[in-house]
C-alpha cells in the first residue's frame, strides 16, 4: 500500500476516505513560502538553543544529530494563527475525531523538528501508545500532522510510514516492503492515524530537514504536551476563541473547570 497524495483543492470526502483506508494522506501546495520562511524566523531563536546530541544513543526515543522545540503556540504566531486551525486540519480532526468526543478536540503535541545529517531511523512507534487501556486496534484518538517546512525527500529522512497499520492487532509486524517515505515538496503537509506505526527517516544528505509537527486528540484525554504550563495567560488571552478551544483552554463537557478568581489571587 502506497501514501495517498492530493493537491490542496480535491474534494475533502476523497481525501477523507483515502485516509480511513490507508491511516496517513498527504496534502500539497498547503502552506506558501512566505509562511513558512516565518516560521523559520520565529522559531530560529529557540533552535539555536535547542540542544544537538552529536554522539547519538540507539536506545533513545529521539535520534541525535536533531534540534526539537515545543510551546509552538507560544513562540510561532505563524503556527498558531495559520496552521493549528487550517481548515484542512479541521475536516481530517472533525471527521476522525469528533465521532468519539463529541464535544471537540485538543492539540496533543506542537513540535517543530529539524532532522540533521547523520540522524538514524526512528524506531517505529504509534501517537497513541500512551494509552495502554485500549486494546489494539484501537478507536480513533488521535490525528497527526507533520507539515513540511522544507522538501522531504527519502536520502533526508521523510518520515517512514507503514500504511494500513492503523487497523492491525498488536502481533502484526511490519515487513520490510509494508514500510514507505512520505517523500513531499515543502509546504505540503502529512496526516496519520494515531494508530499507524511510523517514525523518523535517516537522514543520509547534506541537509537538515525542517517539519512542524501537531497532533489533535480527543477532548477528554490527557495532553501530551502540557499547553496549561507551555502557554502563559496573557498569549492566552490573545488566542481567537477558535485556536484557544483546539489548544485545550475551554473545558469539554464538565472537564477542566477552573475559578478565574483563583488567577487573579496568584
């Protein structure tokens, strides 16, 4: 089974469907060169801090020889204002999620990633191994983006994909010919299943590979990313009602209730 792959103007039920069947998609031509030379401008400040282990340990989640910075809603007003909320996004979280959590969705994780020369592959993993409780395979908690601020191409490390595994049992193990790239021009972006077995390409080029990675998951789980610590109350406040509910600041249903008082107090 191959990635699906669409411009940004197909119909959005064609994208939807070649989805549910494969658990990943791609989306081309989605994010211009202007947004996404400002995301590289706002985030440069952070990547120059992030940490770059050069002697790398393979029992590590995270391979080396690879910068990560998270808080994305606080330090890119591009990601917030253009992508968190892309109407792209919104149709893949409205139709994959909303079916179990009626009363919307959250964002898991923001990450901006870049993958250096040298980098390894990552061990295969899925989005929603966290939650142990439900048997694979498991309902649909989690949808995933990674948008492509730079080409991703197969000698840099796209992301390796094992489609069709978003619907396997847990003795399922993917063969060698079962795991592809998703090889896309930059501003394009990939969507997965929480459920599909995936990871970090290696990256044998010259080059560092430039993604934004977020992931939207149901209303009444438990963030990956901690938005309440990373987002401080005055950016909050700035937030459209709109990113402010994806980012997990409304409460669902009777969840995440709070007293405004309290934060005045301190």
């Amino acid at each position: 089974m191959t990635i699906p792959q669409f411009p940004h103007d197909a119909d959005p039920l064609t994208v939807s469907d070649a989805f549910e069947k494969a658990g990943c998609v791609v989306v081309t031509d989605v994010l211009n060169e202007t947004a996404r030379n400002s995301i590289r401008a706002e985030l440069a400040p952070h990547m120059e801090k992030a940490r770059v282990e050069q002697e790398d340990d393979p029992e590590e989640f995270y391979p080396g020889r690879t910068r990560r910075v998270t808080a994305l809603v606080s330090r890119s007003p591009t990601v917030t204002d253009q992508l968190v909320a892309h109407p792209v996004s919104k149709n893949m979280c409205d139709t994959f999620l909303l079916p179990n959590g009626e009363f919307g969705y959250q964002l898991h994780v923001t990450a901006a990633l870049e993958v250096g020369p040298g980098a390894r592959t990552q061990v295969l993993h899925r989005e929603e191994d966290s939650f142990t409780f439900f048997p694979l395979p498991r309902p649909n908690l989690i949808v995933a983006s990674m948008w492509a601020v730079s080409d991703f191409r197969s000698d840099n490390g796209a992301t390796l994909l094992v489609p069709g595994s978003h619907k396997w049992t847990e003795d399922r193990i993917p063969k060698d010919n079962e795991i592809v790239q998703a090889e896309m021009p930059a501003g394009s972006v990939l969507f997965w299943s929480g459920g599909l077995l995936h990871g970090a390409g290696a990256n044998t080029s010259e080059d560092w590979r430039y993604g934004v990675i977020l992931t939207y998951s149901l209303g009444w789980l438990r963030q990956e990313e901690n938005q309440y610590l990373d987002v401080p109350p005055e950016r909050v406040a700035a937030l459209s009602p709109e990113v402010r509910k994806i980012a997990g600041f409304d409460m669902y249903s009777a969840l995440g209730l709070y007293d405004p008082s309290a934060m005045e107090r301190g």
